[in-house]
C-alpha cells in the first residue's frame, strides 16, 4: 500500500521513504548515539516502554538488552521490518494511537514535538497522555533552542565515515522552519526535508500541560531530554 506524504516533508536517495520523508535504509545504517543511556537512566529497571516513533529500530534494540520490554510504533512498515529486539510492534499513526493499554514509560524521541502542525504536535502528546500509567513517565526529545538560530546554519558534523549536514532551515510561518538536511556517505546520499516548529520553554511547557502532562526534569545539559509525568485530573 502506498502512503500519502505528509505536507512539507520530502525525501530523496535509494530505497523506501517515509510519510515524514525518511528514507529506509538511511535509519537502518545510522549508529545509534548516547539515547538508551539516557533513557536507561531515566526510567525504571524494567520497564514497559511504548515507543513512539520507533523507525529502524536503532533504540529498540538496544533498549531490550538493557531488560526493558518495549512496543515499537511507527506508520512505516517498512521501518517496522528493520525492528529488531521488540517484544511487537504497530504500524499506526502516533496520533491516531489508542491500544487500550498504559505503560510505565513512554518515549517520544527524534525532536517530534517539534513537529511544524500544532495539531499533529497535539495529537502525539495525547497520545502520551492516553498512555502513560499513573506514575509513570514520558521522555520527550526536543530541539535544542539555537536549532533554527541563522548563524547556526548551515552547519555539519563528522560521524565515522558520513558527514551530516543542516544545509537549510526557513521561515515558513511564525516559529516555523523548513529544514533541508543531508547526510552524505562515501557511497551514497540521503536528503531529507522536513517542517518543525521552535518551542521555548514556556511553549514546550503548556503544550504539555494541554495533554495533561508535567515537566519533572531536564535530563541532559543541551536541555533536549525532558522527563514529564502525567498530571491528575481535576
């Protein structure tokens, strides 16, 4: 089956793209970096985690040999057959998501609160909501907040034997940006353009606060990991 692209996203290179503009096989060669750590040391030994967003794979993994039991979701079938390591995985929407079950952590990775729709941005945090047990967690990985600052861009880093690089990041709508991303390997070459919105704190804040969830703490020094925990209803 074919799926329809989402509105401002776009991706070019070999094998499958994504409705978001990710290409396939891009995911599945990426290294993962210092994710599970962080999460490892955010959530209960243990864990149930609901992973929203999963891609490829690269954290599920990694995260099941750290003795968490996780559910992998995307809308990629694709990416769900490079998942290895999950106790099942769900191809769906995230905000479409309601399995009917709640789980000790949900994660929210890859900057998708940044997402360039506010009602999209909305809907996966309710989709937290609907699914995080009482007193569990929600991790949440957000742009850093000189992500989109001009005399940032363009800019590139060295990872092993690829070269990422921001080439691009336009004003589309207040706060919002198109953003033009490479990554460039010695045999091959991905691009992948995407629409995200910047948040400040305050923003980030009450967005959460919407779905019925709390900020607890900052987990990293960029200030991009986030652990929230639901709040009560009133």
């Amino acid at each position: 089956m074919t799926q329809r692209m989402r509105q401002g996203y776009a991706g070019t290179g070999p094998g499958a793209i994504t409705p978001d503009g990710c290409a396939v096989e891009l995911w599945a060669r990426l290294r993962i970096g210092d994710e599970p750590e962080i999460i490892e040391a955010a959530a209960p030994a243990g864990a149930r985690i609901l992973e929203l967003g999963c891609g490829a794979g690269r954290m599920t993994r990694p995260l099941a040999e750290r003795g968490f039991t996780v559910t992998a979701v995307d809308e990629s079938p694709e990416m769900l057959e490079r998942v290895v390591g999950a106790e099942r995985t769900v191809c769906a929407a995230i905000e479409d998501l309601d399995l009917g079950e709640r789980f000790d952590v949900v994660l929210l990775a890859s900057f998708l609160v940044n997402a360039g729709d506010p009602e999209v941005r909305r809907g996966l945090l309710r989709t937290c909501r609907r699914h995080v047990a009482d007193g569990g967690l929600v991790l949440v990985q957000r742009e850093g907040d000189d992500w989109h600052n001009p005399e940032n861009v363009p800019r590139e880093s060295v990872r092993g034997d690829a070269i990422f690089r921001l080439v691009s990041s336009e004003p589309i709508g207040p706060d919002t940006y198109s953003n033009l991303f490479e990554y460039v390997f010695p045999d091959v070459r991905w691009a992948h353009t995407f629409v995200s919105r910047r948040l400040t704190e305050e923003q980030f804040a009450q967005a959460l606060a919407e779905a019925g969830l709390a900020v607890e703490r900052v987990l990293t020094p960029d200030r991009t990991w986030v652990r929230a925990v639901p709040v009560a209803e009133q």
